[in-house]
C-alpha cells in the first residue's frame, strides 16, 4: 500500500495485521497458514489490476446484471412517512448478491493458479452462487453442507449438482452451517496447495473479512450515484441491512462508513425472541471470543462453547458476525437491532402486497425494522433488498398467515 492510500486508512478499516478495533485478525491451524499468508500478500495487488477489474466489472454487468436498480418504494414509504428507496440485489443472477463475492473470488483463486474450490453453505444460497460461478470458469468444485440442511434444502442440493457441483453432507456436531465451516476448513487443510476456500461472508481470519468486503462495496458504489441522479445527493439519513455474517450490509455500508451524517442500521435475527434461547441475536447475546478463524463476538456458553443459534431464515442463522460488525456495534457507528420470526414474516408479506416484491426471508427483517425506527417525513432510507423470496416459498407456506 503506498502512502496516499496508508493517509486515507480511516477507522473502519481493516488495519494491516488485519483488525477493525479488537476484532479480527487470522486465528487458523498452522497447516493453513501458507494459502492464508498467499491470499494476505495477493489480494490487493492482483484485484486492484487493471486487468482484474475489467474482467470483474465485465461479468457483473454482463452476468450478474449490474448495476442493480435504486427503487423508490412509493407505498411503503407512505405506510411508514419516509422516503424509502431499495436496492435490489434481488434481482442480481442466482437472486441475491452472494455472487458478487464469488465472482470476484473465484477470479482471483484463477489468478492464484488454483484448480480446486471448496465451499461451505447453509441454505445453500452460498453453495449455488458457487457452483454457478465454477460452471463459468470450468473449475471443480465441492460444497460442504449440514447433512440435516441437504435434507431441509433439497432444491438448492440439486442446483448446485445441476451446475456441476458436488455436494458434501458434513455428518458431524449439529449437522448445520457451522459444521459444514469446520469440514470444508479440514479438507482445505489436507489439500492446501491446489485449493481455494470460497467463503460467503464477511467472516473468517484475515483477509477474507476486507477481501469480501471489498467484492461488495459494489453495492454502495452504485447507491451513491443512483441516489444523487434520483435527489441531488449521495447521502442518504439511513442506509438499513440485515446481518447474518454481515456481507451484505457490508457492502451497502462501504462507502459511507466515513459520512456520520448516514445512519448506519443492523438488523439480527431475534429467532422467538432474544430472551427465549432460540435466537441468533449476536450483539445482544455475544461475547468476545474467536470463532472460525478471527476474534468477533460469539454467541457462546460460559465456558466458550458455541449456542446453537435459531433463526426463521437461514441465512441469518449464525453464532457470530464479522468482525467489522463487532466494531462497528462496539464503536457505536452502527444501531443493532433485532427482528423477531415472526415480525420478519410479517414484513415479507407487507413487501409483497405494497411493492410487488417477495423478499427472502433475512431481507425481511431488514423491512421489518422500519417500524421500530422513529422516522421523519423528511428522511431517505435505503433499505438493501439482499435477495428475493423464491427459495422461502415453503416458508411463507407453513407460516401460512397471508
Ligand atoms: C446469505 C444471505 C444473507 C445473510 O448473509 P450476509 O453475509 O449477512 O449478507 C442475507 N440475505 C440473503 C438474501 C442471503 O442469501
């Protein structure tokens, strides 16, 4: 980094040994250290090429379908007295923005000369922006997945084959996200040299946290100046996302991390409530500790082990945040808020009938957070529309109150 660059450095960014505040930095077994140590020297020089940012630039336009359009929701601004603006990564290909990452990803892993990619998901949201992107590269890839969510998400399984992909049931602990984590990073560990780990969030040790951060500032680029051509100026009063690991809502923040004037909202999965031990409420119920490779805040029991989260969607159905998030919660410059299953359901169905727009069910509670802010008619909010609402369609069905 040169000095102009080294000046500009504020404190919501990632410093050089890879922390935001206390959080962050690269806890990983000793066997990985190499593939870490490579990304860590590489990313910036090889995605700040000019050569690398033609070739991203060309596939999110062409590919993805970017720049995703700014949409000044005029009913539901009028149901909450506010001038209420989305972005629509939902209508990003594969239907949400994930795959804004693994395209800038499984770029660099090509420039890397890897040939291998490995992948962990939940829902398999992750996993099929994955394998789409591998089938656009010809490259192999595997997708490590809860056995238990093979069995909840059947649909995304069978994308993810469709596209070429091979689907791994992690067999151990609950079956679910964080053992699917703990499987691709033991494999990763015993095929370190050909491989890259394509992780789908904002979470990990350094420098994923800044590298996928990076891939997704995209999204706030495009709102400054679609929101200046729509009302003169780049700022909004609020800008509003949803946090699992926090990849979207960092993305829709980057740019305007340094503005005090843009209010910065979080919204966390509340589950049944964040006090009835079904929850992924991390700021409200986490504590410092390390969690898949950096120091963050955890949801954890008092000896360290990790709580099972519970959350309606799951996406935000998590133990941790990035640690961007913790310091930015820490610090203060973003509100944290929580939105029960309920209220987030509630909301996707509100979308739907003001708006036209299904969302997925982590959009929802970004929605649902409105009626817990105290807006003026005055205020402009964008509310990042991280995915739309096809994979939940099952949901919406059982929930059934519609
Ligand atoms: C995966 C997902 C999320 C949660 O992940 P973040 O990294 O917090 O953005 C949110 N919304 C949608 C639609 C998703 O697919």
């Amino acid at each position: 980094m040169n000095e102009v660059q080294e000046q500009t450095k504020t404190l919501f960014q990632v410093s050089d040994n890879g922390y935001y505040g206390q959080f962050g930095g690269a806890f990983i077994p000793e066997m990985l250290h190499p593939n870490i140590e490579e990304l860590r020297e590489n990313y910036l020089a090889i995605t700040r090429s000019e050569e690398f940012q033609q070739e991203f630039q060309q596939l999110l336009k062409d590919f993805v379908g970017r720049p995703t359009p700014l949409y000044f929701a005029e009913r539901l601004s009028q149901e909450y007295g506010a001038n209420i603006y989305l972005k629509r990564e939902d209508l990003c290909h594969t239907g949400a923005h994930k795959v804004n990452n693994t395209i800038g990803q499984i770029l660099l892993a090509k420039r890397l000369n890897k040939k291998y990619i490995i992948a962990e998901t939940g829902a398999g949201q992750h996993g099929v922006a994955t394998a789409t992107v591998c089938a656009l590269m010809g490259m192999e890839c595997k997708v490590f997945m809860g056995a238990l969510d093979t069995e909840r998400q059947k649909p995304n399984v069978e994308r993810m084959r469709i596209l070429g992909a091979e689907v791994v049931p992690a067999h151990s602990g609950s079956k679910t996200l964080k053992d699917a984590t703990n499987e691709a990073m033991r494999h990763w560990i015993n095929n370190p040299i050909d491989s890259h780990y394509i992780i789908g969030s904002v979470v990990g040790p350094h420098p994923y946290p800044d590298m996928v951060t990076r891939f997704q500032s995209v999204i706030s680029e495009e709102t400054k100046w679609q929101l200046k051509e729509k009302t003169g100026s780049e700022d909004p009063d609020y800008v509003v996302a949803c946090v699992g690991g926090g990849s979207n809502a960092a993305g829709a923040y980057y740019h305007y991390l340094d503005r005090p004037n843009v209010e910065l909202i979080a919204v966390e999965a509340g589950g049944l409530g964040v006090a009835s031990g079904r929850s992924a409420a991390t700021t409200a119920l986490g504590k410092a500790g390390i969690l898949h490779g950096s120091r963050s805040l955890v949801m954890q029991t008092e000896d360290g082990q990790v709580v099972e989260p519970h959350s309606i969607s799951a996406g935000l159905d998590y133990p941790g945040i990035g640690p961007l998030h913790a310091h930015l919660f820490d610090s203060g410059r973003a509100k944290f808020y929580s939105v029960t299953d309920d209220e987030a359901m509630q909301a996707g169905i509100q979308l739907s009938r003001l708006e036209g727009i299904i969302p997925a069910i982590e959009t929802a509670h970004a929605i649902s957070v409105l009626a817990q802010m105290d807006l003026k008619s005055s205020d402009v909010v964008i509310i990042n529309l991280s995915g739309r609402g096809d994979k939940d369609l099952e949901t919406y069905i059982k929930w059934g109150k519609y």
